[in-house]
C-alpha cells in the first residue's frame, strides 16, 4: 500500500504548493465617482442593506474574508465575485446610461424579490448580508420606484 | 517516490490551470460592453467590406427591397429614419419569444432569446449617425443582456416574464427607429404584470393573448397603440 501513501503524501505537498498561486483581489476602500450608493436617491436604510448584502460580490469594494486566502476556496470565490461583478457593478453603476441603470434596478428588486440574491451560500455564512421579508418588501419597492424614476420619459 | 513526484505535478498543473480562470479579473464595465458591441461585430470582417462593395443595398442576407419598401410607403419618413438598420429579424425573434411565453412555453422563449442575441450582432448599424448609433449601441446592449438572461433561463418562465418587460421597452424604441419591419404592431398593456405596476408588450395581433400571465389569464390587457407598416 505504499503507492496510497504516495498519492497522498503528494497530494498534501500539491495543497502547499497551491497556496502560492494566488488570484487578485481588488478591494478599495475609498467610493469611485460612480458609485450606486453616492449616487442613489434611495433612502439611507435602503443604503445599508445594500452596501451589506451586495457589495461583497457587485463592486470593487470587497472585503475578503481570510478563508479567501486559502486555496482552492479563493479561485471559487474569486471566480464568482468576477461574475457578480460582470453582471452588475455597483461601483461604476452611475457611469451607465438612465436605460441601463433601470434596468439594473429592476433586476436587482425582481431577484431579491424572488429570493435568488443575496446567494443563499453565501447568507449561509454572512449572516450580515441576510435580509429580513421586512427588509426584501421596503428595499424592492425602493429599488422599483428608483427604476421609474430612471425611465420617466412617457415610454 | 516517481509516484508522489507526477502525483504532485498532475495537481499542481489541474490546479494552475483552474486559477487561471479565476485570475482573469478584467472587470468588463457596461461602458466597455456598450462600445464593445459594435466593433466586436464583424466576423469575417473582410467579407463584409467585400460584400459592402459589391452592394452597397443588401444588409446581411435580408432582402434589401423590404427597407426600399418602407421608405417608399411613408413619405413622411425623415432622412434620418430612412439611413436606419433593418431591425426586422430582431422583431421576428422578439414575436416568437413574446408568443411563446403567451402560451407557458419557456424553452421555446429560451430558444428566441438565444437567436435574438445571435441576429443582434447580425445588424448593420453603421449608416446611423453619431448620436442614433449611441442610442442604437444604448437599446441594444439593454436588448442584449434581457435576452441573453431569457436565453439561459428556460427552467425559470417567472424570471424569464421579468426581462420581458424591459425587453419589450427595447424593442419598442428600436421599432421607434427603425420602422416595423413590414408588420403592423400593436403595443399592448396588462395593468397587473410587473409587479402591479403594468408592463407592455408588441404583438402582430389585436386579440389579447397576455405574455405576462400565460394561459393562467390570457386575456387580461388591452391595446394603447398601434405602429403601422
């Protein structure tokens, strides 16, 4: 049974090696000019479940948590904040047009209405980011009215 | 010890090759994407400046007497309206993604979605001015990403009815400039979809069949306009 040992000695020494290839993380501190909640008209509240719940993964101001450090974790994570951030990037969210940014918050309300956002891996550990039914009903009626006002042009 | 050494080796590369892809952190901004839409266009860009030469007319397979048609029937039809693209391929995958979902059939609506983004890089938009081409780039990166998420979300008719009411916005302001493609259109509104706060839709039909609600309550809506051929 030596050659198990072997595999499983080399998959030990493979598992340090992978923690020198690390993926890049972007996390600023500081708000871009385009940033939602600069920008936004929403109330304060709305503000904060918001920086809270979808900041993490939809923008450049991520706060990686220290599992992000451990590999394979950080390639997963890494790959699903690149996709978030693909989607909807809140931190360049005022750099779109009103017809996009509409757009956006109408995604936004309709997939935290139907609870597919916040990801439920991802409440499942942030327990900061989970949202009450209270809290889903005020901010997605919030993010519906932002929409119109977006698109007040008599369509 | 040979052992250890490949098995090593073999996870360490599977491993490489997977943070690769995670480390490709280039975030695309709508920006990009929206400017980004037009120059990707052109597969075989040289046969299509080939082709431009030989007929100046023939946009991309469609027949080239349907905009002369156009333009011939409205007079009244400004010179700006008349340089437009031929949009009526995307309104023909917009009506038969509309269609389906009238009739509860989400991978067919999937199916639309998905060609509707395959004709849109089809169009040949580059007759429009400097500011049309901008609005044309604005609806149709909007356009795009609607059905794009209909495309990917045949399990899911609830959130595939979502992107239709701003799809249907899109391809409202694209009949707006660039005519119908031949077809009379009526746009038609359900006071209930978009959670209470009414969506419309276009239909080549005066009779209500509600995309919003499907069989469930097909009837529910009524016509607020009409965009004639």
């Amino acid at each position: 049974m030596n050659w198990i040992k072997n595999i499983l000695v080399g998959l030990g020494v493979s598992c340090v090696f992978l923690q020198f290839i690390q993926p890049e993380r972007v996390s600023q501190k500081i708000a871009t000019k385009g940033d939602f909640l600069a920008s936004s008209s929403i109330s304060d509240s709305a503000k904060q479940l918001i920086r809270a719940s979808c900041y993490n993964c939809h923008s450049m101001n991520t706060e990686y948590p220290w599992y992000s450090y451990v590999q394979p974790v950080g390639w997963f994570l890494s790959y699903h904040i690149d996709h978030g951030r693909e989607e909807l990037n809140l931190s360049y969210f005022d750099t779109l047009s009103a017809r996009r940014q509409a757009s956006k918050l109408k995604n936004m309300a309709n997939q935290i209405k139907d609870g597919a956002m916040p990801l439920s891996s991802y409440t499942l550990i942030h327990k900061e980011a989970r949202l009450s039914s209270s809290e889903k009903t005020s901010l997605v009626k919030e993010l519906f009215a932002e929409a119109d006002k977006k698109l007040d042009d008599g369509y | 010890m040979k052992n250890l050494f490949t098995g090593m080796l073999a996870m360490t590369l599977f491993m490489a090759s997977c943070s690769d892809n995670s480390e490709k952190t280039e975030v695309v901004t709508e920006q990009d994407m929206q400017t980004a839409t037009v120059p990707e266009m052109p597969i075989d860009a040289e046969d299509t400046a080939l082709n431009s030469i030989k007929d100046n007319t023939k946009t991309d397979g469609v027949p080239a007497e349907v905009v002369v048609k156009e333009t011939v029937n409205d007079k009244n039809k400004t010179t700006e309206q008349q340089k437009a693209f031929n949009a009526s391929k995307l309104i023909d995958g917009y009506l038969i993604l509309k269609t389906s979902l009238t009739e509860d059939d989400s991978k067919s609506a999937a199916a639309a979605g998905k060609a509707m983004v395959a004709t849109l890089s089809k169009i040949d938009a580059s007759s429009l001015s400097a500011t049309d081409r901008k609005k044309y780039n604005d609806i149709t990166a909007d356009l795009k990403e609607h059905a794009g998420h209909i495309g990917d979300n045949a399990n899911s008719i609830e959130h595939q009815r979502e992107h239709l009411v701003m799809l249907s916005r899109d391809v409202d302001d694209l009949v707006k400039m660039a005519g119908t493609g031949g077809k009379t259109l009526y746009k038609e509104f359900c006071p209930m979809a978009n959670d209470g706060k009414g969506a419309y839709w276009l239909s080549t039909e005066k009779d209500i069949k509600n995309p919003y609600y499907g069989s469930s309550m097909l009837t529910c809506g009524s016509v607020k306009a009409t965009y004639k051929k």
